[in-house]
C-alpha cells in the first residue's frame, strides 16, 4: 500500500466531506462538528491552507491511497507544551486495512521535515481502541489521561488518553 499525503485541493472538498459527515468519523476528533456542513469544510480547509502559508502553525493534509482516492486527512497542529501534536481520521470504509498507521508514518515523517525535533504528542478518545493501537504500533507511549471536548458531542467530556513519541 503507497499512501501520499498532500494538500487537499477544491475539487477534492466534497470527497473530505463526504468522509467526515459520519458520526463515528466526527465524534473521534476535538474540533469537526456534526452533522458537517459543506461550508464548515470549505472554511475549515481554506483557512488552515492560509495558516500554513502565514506561519506553518497548522498543517492539514489529504490521505490519499494508491489509486488517487481521497480516503481520510492527517495534520500537525501546535500542543501545549509548545511542541507538535498530530491528529488524523480515516474514511469508515477504509477502517481496518491498515491505513492509519501507514498514514501515521507518513505525517510522523512530514512533521520532522518540516523541522520539530522534539517530542510529538497524540491524544485519543477512550472510547476509540484502535487509534490508540496505532500510536503504539508507531512508538507513541500513553503518558496520561485527561478529558476535553469533541465538536461533534455538544457538552459531553470525553475522556481521552495522551501519548508522546520521543525524538
């Protein structure tokens, strides 16, 4: 399998929102509501593309497998610490084959060639065991446990596990 991880072009916004308008998709993440409105995605997209050309402080790519095919999103994201935090999600009808991870690789890589040499952070809701099994299979080892906020679950705290991935 050969994932590629590029910047997510206009015609592709109505495949990401068609991936990411699915509850089990939105609920898993701090910051895509739902139900997702395609002009959440327009604007979501637009503007980390110009916070990425103004300052690198966010990075957001398309996860696009062998064929071409638009199948989830990956990025970096500053963490509190004043390090990097990634966060990504896989379409459900690629869940299971491994993409993940491979995609994890990936921004992992990208995250070190755009220059962060320290310590990159993950968080995972409680409630999502197999994002959790790919930052271990990844190197990330569970730090601690916290809670937060999911877009896409009004008022509920979600309980989450927090990772780091040494240098």
């Amino acid at each position: 399998m050969k994932l590629v991880l590029k910047p997510i072009p206009k015609e592709d916004y109505p495949r990401f929102h068609e991936l990411v308008n699915d509850f089990d998709v939105a609920r898993m993440t701090a910051t895509i509501p739902f139900p997702v409105t395609y002009e959440f995605v327009e604007k979501r997209l637009d503007d980390r593309r110009e916070l990425e050309a103004k300052d690198g402080s966010i990075v957001e790519r398309g996860i696009y497998n062998d064929q071409g095919e638009l199948i989830g999103n990956a990025g970096h994201f500053p963490h509190e610490s004043g390090g990097r935090e990634i966060g990504y999600f896989i379409g459900r009808d690629f869940w299971g084959k491994g993409y993940a991870t491979e995609a994890g690789k990936a921004l992992i890589n990208l995250v070190r060639e755009q220059g962060h040499a320290g310590i990159i952070y993950g968080t995972v809701a409680k409630d999502n065991p197999a994002s959790m099994r790919v930052l271990e299979k990844l190197g990330f080892i569970q730090v601690g446990e916290g809670s937060g906020t999911s877009a896409a679950r009004p008022g509920e705290i979600t309980k989450h596990n927090k990772y780091e991935l040494a240098p």
